[in-house]
C-alpha cells in the first residue's frame, strides 16, 4: 500500500466530518420539528398528536404520516399577528445591518490602516467583549438607558436637554442594544477582508489620476464586498430571531418573530405552530445564504 493511499483514508474521512456533523446537529433535530409543526395541539404528553407509536408497527407509522396537515401553516399565513412578527423581524434585521455596517466599515477601515504593531491591539480591543455574557452586557444597557441612568445624566450635565429622555422599552434602545451586540460580527469579516488588500492598487489608482475618495470607491470597497456581505450575514441572520435584546429592550407594542415563537411554546404551550413559527423562519434565512453562496461561486469563476 502506497504512502498516498494510506493518507488518503483520513483525508475522505475528514472530508465527511462536516457532513456528518450538520446531519447530525442540524437535519435530524430539523426533520423532528418539521414533524411537530405538521402536526396538532392536544393537551397531552407531549402536547401534539400524533406521536408514532412504534408498538404498532409500520400501520401505526403510516397512520400518523396520514394525520399530518400543513393548518399549522395555513395559520401562520392568515393570522396578521404571526405575518406582522415576520415583517416586523425582517425591518428590524435590515435596518440594524445598515447602521452597523456605516458604522463597521470605518473602523474595519481605520484598523487596517493601522501599523501591524497596533492592528493587534485594535483587534483585542473589538474582540473583549465576547469576554462578558451577553446578557450581562444587555442588563448593564438597562441600567445606562433608564431614567436615572448615566446616558441621561450625561445629557443633563452638558444641557443637552432639559428632563431626562424615556429610552427604555423603545425601538431606540433596542436598535442601540443590537448595534451593540453585533458590532464584532461586522468589523471581523470586514477587517479580515480589507487587511488582505494589496496597498500598490490605491498607489496605482493615485498614478493613474484618482483622487482618494475615488480610489476608496473604485478600488478599496469593491474588493471589500466578500467582507461586507459575510458581516451582513453574519448580522441580519442571528438578528431576525433576536429574542433577548428586544424582550428587555423594546417596547411590547409589536413583537419580533423570537418572542413570538417563545410564546407560543411556552406560554401558549402550543408546540406545532410554535415549530411552524420556526420551520419558515429558517426558510426565510436559508434565502440569504443561498443568494450569498451563489454570488461568491461567480466571483470565483470570474477569477479563474
């Protein structure tokens, strides 16, 4: 047996690892809530019927798949509660990627420019924040934005304004609980990109005539755009499903599609349509990733 063929095993194998891994974690819990959300609410243990019930064989299988209905979805469509969580999701995931990314891309920019010797500080500096829990961070938003907190004591001291402002339970707080969070998650993809930029391209742009801003436009954020669209992914995905930040955060007004769902599971108790809830929130973010992924086939084809 050649030496080739004796790494070559492992090297297949390491290959499946990925697949297995998201089979595991991923499509199988996913085919077990696409079942509950086929199926209906019954005050039992667990609370949807029909369950299987391998006693009975393969008639008692096919006797609960034949049971299955799409009501739950039907529900989801026609009820402007769930239709307006979605919306309300989508806006929200949109708007908050826009103001992170004008305010991301600056930075991303300015620690790029940075001596080496200072980009890994700049770096340490985005990164300590993961170091405290998210939920810690968002309760110590809490206390900066309530009517006695410091962001309002500030503006009284330099007579911003004359009373304290009402911050909490707005979508102002929420949108500044939100850039906050995911502020990390944009400048890392757009640094890593924009770092990788070969500084003789702007040099040549400049020979050929190009004033800065039309080197910034013509060269620098083009070439930035895999960096912009993967921490736009990484942003508006997790931020459609948000739950925490708007629950303590915004106002109960209106409701994101996470908090939605959080109700109607345990609140509500009704688990089929809370796992409808979910099943078309992940179709709805599979569309990115699929528009993402095709885009950067093309580009690599063009590079070719």
């Amino acid at each position: 047996m050649s030496a080739r063929s004796i790494f070559a095993r492992p090297a297949r194998l390491a290959g499946l690892a990925p697949y297995l891994w998201m089979a595991l974690f991923f499509l199988v819990p996913f085919v077990f809530v696409l079942k509950i959300s086929l199926s209906q609410t019954a005050i039992a243990q667990p609370p949807y019927t029909p369950v299987f019930d391998t006693a009975e064989g393969i008639a008692g299988i096919i006797a609960a798949l034949l049971a299955l209905s799409f009501d739950n979805f039907t529900l989801l469509i026609s009820d402007n509660l769930y239709i307006l969580s979605y919306a309300r999701s989508l806006v929200v995931a949109v708007l908050s990627t826009s103001i992170l990314l004008l305010i991301g891309y600056p930075i991303a920019y300015g620690m790029a420019r940075l001596p080496r010797g200072w980009q890994s500080v700049a770096m340490m500096l985005v990164i300590v924040p993961f170091w405290t829990s998210f939920l810690i961070r968002i309760y110590a938003w809490i206390n900066i934005l309530q009517h006695d907190g410091l962001l309002n004591q500030v503006l009284l001291s330099l007579h911003l304004v004359s009373a304290p402002l009402v911050w909490l339970s707005t979508d102002t707080a929420m949108y500044i609980g939100m850039v906050y969070s995911y502020l990390p998650f944009m400048i890392l993809p757009l640094y890593a990109t924009l770092a990788k930029m070969d500084p003789a391209l702007l040099e040549a742009a400049g020979d050929l005539g190009a004033s800065p801003l039309q080197s910034f436009w013509l060269v620098t954020f083009p070439l930035s755009l895999p960096g912009v669209g993967a921490g736009a992914l990484l942003c508006f995905i997790p931020i459609v499903g948000e739950f925490v930040t708007p629950d303590l955060l915004a106002g109960s007004n209106s409701l994101m599609i996470g908090q939605t769902l959080w109700l109607e599971f345990f609140t509500n108790k009704d688990w089929p349509v809370a796992s409808a809830v979910a099943v078309v929130l992940l179709l709805l973010l599979l569309a990115p990733l699929l528009i993402y992924d095709r885009l950067q086939r093309r580009q690599l084809e063009r590079t070719r």
